[in-house]
C-alpha cells in the first residue's frame, strides 16, 4: 500500500496528467500537489482520498500530514 500522495496516484494513474483529468485540475496543479510543492484545500483531499482510496482516519493522516503520523 502506498504511504504518500505520489504513491497513490502512480498506483492508480499513468500519469499526472490523467490524475490531474480525473480531479478536474489544470496538470500544473496536480503536478505541484503530487510534488508537495502546493498544499491540497480540505475539500481538495477529501476528494483525493476518494478517489485514490485513502480509507481511514490513520492513513488519512500518514498520506496528508505525514509529520503528525505516528510509526
């Protein structure tokens, strides 16, 4: 199971692209997202945790903010 953003999109998408097609987001957003360079909105992880299958509270938390989860 994947642990970070880029982790699950890669194992969904080809591509940022197709991911960036799937949100409905520009590729220059999704590519910043994926990257970490841009912060998702709380809507905007609520639907990337739809999407991509984050289920959970935990992984939740591990995915978006990784620097509160615990090992």
């Amino acid at each position: 199971m994947p642990t970070t953003i880029r982790g699950f999109v890669f194992a969904k998408y080809d591509s940022i692209s197709a991911f960036a097609k799937a949100m409905k987001w520009g590729r220059q957003k999704a590519s910043r997202i994926v990257k970490g360079d841009q912060r998702p909105t709380a809507d905007e992880m609520e639907k990337m945790a739809d999407d991509l299958g984050i289920v959970g509270v935990t992984n939740f938390i591990a995915v978006f903010f990784p620097h509160y989860a615990t090992k």
